[in-house]
C-alpha cells in the first residue's frame, strides 16, 4: 500500500493570518482573547467562525478539554512567513530572491537596525554556502 504524504498547510487569508498574528504574540488563547486583540472592528462571531474554519484546513489546533477553547497556531510565524515569502516571490517575482528583496526595500525606508541585521544574514548565508 502507498504511503501517502500529508497535504501541505493551506496559506491563510488576510483575516486568518490576523488572527495567526494574535496568538503568535499571545500565544494560546480563547476566540473572545483574540476579539479583545483584533479591536471592535470585529463580531464575536465572525472571530469565531474564521477559527472554526482554520481549525478544519489545519492553520490552528483547539483545546476543548475546558468549557472555553483555547486556541493555538499549529505552526510558528516564521515557518508561516517563510512559506508565504517563497510563495510571493515565485508568483510576482518570477523566484528571484533579488528582485524581492530590491522591491521590498524600495517600498519602504528600512532603518539602520533593520539594514545590520540584513547584513548580518547574507554574511551568516554567504559563510554558510563557503
């Protein structure tokens, strides 16, 4: 019998990784914890719903062992931005990690901070590739 690989994760919507954005900085939280968050541009509902919805396609994982779930991402944020950096560079960027990169720069000021640690990565990558 074939062994079947697992589906990849699906890449969330604008609304999910909102909510993604939450519980990477909260860490595991109720639907009203992530409402509170997210401000009163939302409905309970709706909040509900979209995590309802992202636990189905796998984005977050629900703890129903107490009478409130609690939620959790199931992966962290730098696995999910990795994924959707290689997305947006393969489909706007024809893969070209320096056209991303020149794009992303140009469209707004990084400060001094930002432009070290830049640097400090391609020379980690640069000593990695040696």
């Amino acid at each position: 019998m074939a062994k079947s690989t697992p589906k990849p994760t699906p890449k969330p919507t604008e609304a999910e990784l909102q909510i993604l954005q939450v519980l990477w900085q909260r860490g595991p939280s109720t639907v009203r914890e992530v409402l509170d968050e997210l401000g009163s541009r939302t409905a309970y509902t709706t909040v509900l719903k979209l995590m309802q919805i992202m636990t189905e396609k796998g984005l977050v994982v629900r703890d129903e062992r107490e009478r409130t779930h609690i939620y959790r991402p199931v992966q962290p944020e730098a696995h999910t931005q990795k994924r959707l950096a290689a997305d947006l560079m393969q489909r706007a960027f024809g893969g070209s990690a320096r056209k991303l990169i020149a794009a992303a720069l140009s469209s707004r000021r990084a400060t001094p901070a930002e432009l070290e640690e830049i640097r400090r990565l391609i020379d980690e990558i640069k000593g990695g590739q040696s």
